[in-house]
C-alpha cells in the first residue's frame, strides 16, 4: 500500500500531481518595464493584467472590444496608478495582428515582456475571412505572427521574456500536416483545440533555438484549471453543461495571473528557456509535442501561412 500511494505517476499523467502542487509566486517588481499582453480582457488574460497592475509594470493590452478594454484601462490606472494603453486588434484576422505589432513597434523602442493569452475553443469547425480554421488562427498562427513581428525590437533588449499561454489540451494532438484546416477529417472541438496548441509548442522549441544567443527568453505554460470565457462563443448547450457542471471543477483565475507573473517577472527565471509549465511547474509536454522533425515542418509551413519569408 504505501508503494502505491508514493508511486510517481507515468510522464504522461505527471500533469494531475503538478496541478496539485503548491505554486510558486514573486513578489518582485516590474516599474516601468514594458508588457505586451494579448487577450487582455477577460479570463486568465485578465487576470496577468491586474497582477503586471499591481507589479507597477507599464502594460499594453491587446484585445479586440475597446469597450471592455477601456474599461479595464481606466479601473487599474485608477486603482494602482500605472500606466496601461490599450491596442485593439481581432486575433481571427492576421491582417489586425500586422496593424497591431506594426503599431507597437512605432510606438515602444523597448518591450521587456510579450504574453500571448488570446485563445478560444469552438465545438464547431469554422473558418476565418482569410480562409484558416479558426481555433487554430487565433491559438497558434496569430501569436507566431505577432511574436515573429516583435522579436526583433525584444532582441534589441537583450533581457525580454516571451510566455506562450499554452495549454494541457495539446495532449489532444489532432494535428495533421497535410489537413491543417481540417478539409478531410471529422472536426471535434478537443482535437481542434489540441493542434492549435501542438502546433503552438512545437514553435516554441524553434524559437528557443533561434533565440539562444541572444539574452531574449521563451517559455509556454498550462495556466490551471480554471473559470474562464473560453469557449463562451459555443452554442446554449455546452453553456448550460459549463456553467452547471464543469465551472464546479474548476479554481479561481487568479492562480493563473500569479503564475503568469511568476513566469516573466521573477530574477531566478532570467535564464530560464525553452520549457513547458503547467502553471509554475516545469513539466514535459507530450511526446507527439516534443518531435523536433514535426516541430520544423510546423515552423515552416507556419512560416508560409502567415506569409512571412525564412
């Protein structure tokens, strides 16, 4: 009996004891460093925005409702008396992504912190006006867009940090090279969620090499277990079974801001790259997401999609 109970789980399950375990947090300073963070707005995103607020960090949030986000905007400027701007741009359209980093790029000569949070779920397979599917646009091509736009003026830094909001749901996979948009297969929205975020962290691994050498880090975390809006575009019926039943399950967001500010704040993170966290513990991905030969071809044909040349 006592070598079961302390019996450590397969890798592939190590994920139930992290979610579990005490969580770490930092109590150190952001003043005046520069935070881009996407999906700023509501849910886990939301969260990370008051934590970089209370960490006197100058944030940019970025997210597609100016009404909310002015909101927001004023409610945390008046509370802890930090500077936040707001850029809006819909994560279902590269071309807003383009107008956004293009903006942020002209308006910061330096950004220390780029935290990718927009993400969706959908029980069913559409497609954007650019023609992608859209789970996998918003998760996965649009944070690769707008983080390959902005590494330059993060590399003329030296000491940024990127934090892909990832998710344990890439343990879904789904993904398939040669039907990215799901055109040949049945679409169910775990699987389609899971290649967003497949495709997501194999970028990860690419972009932590190419970054190596140059002081800029790169991360992906799972942000827990919790009460978000995501999947809030599904239809009544999903709502009624989220708000009733799966909602019980689920924590307060606000471990998910503490671990997100954790992640790009903390001094013993400085050096830390190109690892996976299911919130601030560092833990494998799974296997499928971890092929260095898929993770290129991924990169590649990301590369291609967004229409960016090598």
């Amino acid at each position: 009996m006592y070598m079961m109970k302390n019996k450590k789980l397969p890798e592939q399950l190590q994920f139930l004891e992290n979610r579990k375990a005490v969580q770490k947090k930092s109590n150190e300073l952001m003043t005046n460093k520069v935070c881009i963070i996407t999906g700023a707005t509501s849910g886990v995103g939301l969260e990370a925005t008051k934590q970089l607020a209370m960490g006197n960090a100058h944030i940019v949030m970025v997210s597609r409702n100016p009404q909310k986000a002015e909101k927001i905007r004023d409610e945390l400027q008046t509370k802890y008396n930090v500077q936040i701007d707001s850029i809006i741009a819909d994560f279902s359209i590269l071309e807003d992504v383009r107008t956004a980093a293009q903006e942020i790029l002209s308006r910061y000569p330096v950004i220390d912190v780029l935290i990718n949070c927009a993400g969706m779920h959908s029980t069913k397979k559409t497609y954007t006006k650019e023609g992608f599917e859209t789970v996998f646009c918003v998760n996965h091509l649009s944070s690769f867009l707008f983080t390959k736009l902005l590494i330059p003026r993060l590399i003329e830094n030296s000491h940024a940090r990127i934090l892909q909001i990832n998710s344990e749901g890439h343990r879904f996979n789904g993904l398939r090279l040669n039907d990215i948009h799901w055109k040949k297969r049945i679409y169910t929205g775990l699987r389609g969620y899971g290649a967003s975020k497949t495709a997501q962290l194999l970028t990860v691994w690419e972009l932590h090499d190419q970054l190596v050498h140059s002081g800029v880090v790169i991360n992906a975390m799972h942000p827990g277990d919790v009460k978000t809006a995501i999947g809030s575009n599904n239809g009544p019926l999903y709502r009624f079974f989220f708000r009733h039943v799966t909602s019980k399950f689920l924590k307060d967001p606000l471990v998910s801001g503490e671990s997100i500010y954790y992640l790009v704040a903390d001094s013993q993170l400085q050096h830390v790259s190109g690892k996976f966290f299911h919130l601030t513990i560092e833990e494998l991905p799974a296997k499928h997401a971890r092929d260095r030969i898929l993770g290129k071809q991924v990169y590649d044909l990301s590369m291609k999609l967004v229409g960016l040349s090598k």
